[in-house]
C-alpha cells in the first residue's frame, strides 16, 4: 500500500478530496447532497501543453483529448477536468453517452477499474482552461481495467 506524504495545512475533507480512488461525479453528489451535470466544453485531436504530469510515457498514443466542468445547481462550478484517451477507448466507454461522466458510463457498462493518482498538488488553473487563473488544488491521475489502461485524467477543484 502506498501512503502519501500529507500537507499539514490540507483540511480533511481537501485530503480526501485529493486522494480519495473512487469517482469525482459520485464523491460531489454525496458532499453535496445534489445531483451533479457534466458540460463537455471541448473533445479534439489537439493536445494542450500545460499538463500536470509527464502523460506520454502513459498513453503516448493518445487521440483524444476531452475537457468537462462538473457542477450542479447550488455551488456552480466545481471542477475543471480534462482526460486523455485512445480513440478505442474512448469509444468503449463514452459511445452513446458523451454528455455523461466517465466515471457513470463505467459503472453503467460495468466495467470494473482501479486509479492510481500520480500527483495532487496547489497549483494553478491552467491557461488553456480559459477559466480565470488562480490557485486550486488538483490532481492526476489514470484508470485501469485490471492492467489495461483506460486513461489519464487531471482534475481542478473550483469549490
């Protein structure tokens, strides 16, 4: 088991927020009591080049880069992510459903996963997110089906 060396000036819930290795959507709806909506603001073939972590030595056949903001009715926006796909991937998990969040369409193709977080640090918004910069706490990770990875993702908290 890997344990994480903790900011002591984190708060619990900015802990497991940051580490916690299950659905983000889920993990919102639960704190939140409230339905979250997924806004898919962009789906390209065109990388940005302000990520978090070193993602090609990962999925350096890549394709498909999609940028979503989760929010729901009372908070607003609550976090910017984007994830990194092949297309067959992407096709497996989001046919049909590309207005869903990942993290549903898994759980409703039942496709069983794991995370593993790569970094969770204060950072700040990137430039390409086209949101006003400032600092948030952010993580990256990837999702497998046992040894297969699926794809990388960053997220950015924005409550």
């Amino acid at each position: 088991m890997q344990y994480h060396q903790f900011d002591k000036n984190l708060s619990p819930l900015q802990r497991l927020t940051l580490f916690h290795d299950g659905s983000m959507t889920k993990f919102l709806e639960l704190y939140f009591a409230e339905n979250v909506q997924t806004e898919v603001i962009k789906e390209s073939s065109q990388f940005d080049d302000d990520y978090l972590y070193d993602w090609k030595q990962f999925i350096p056949d890549a394709q498909i880069q999609r940028e979503v903001i989760l929010k729901n009715q009372s908070q607003g926006n609550l976090i910017y992510a984007r994830s990194l796909w092949t297309k067959l991937n992407y096709d497996k998990i989001m046919q049909g459903n590309k207005n869903t969040a990942i993290g549903k369409n898994l759980e409703k193709k039942q496709i069983s996963q794991r995370r593993q977080i790569l970094i969770a640090c204060q950072t700040k918004l990137p430039k390409s997110s086209n949101l006003p910069i400032r600092d948030v706490l952010s993580r990256a990770y990837l999702i497998y089906q046992e040894d297969d990875l699926l794809m990388y993702i960053e997220e950015y908290m924005l409550f």
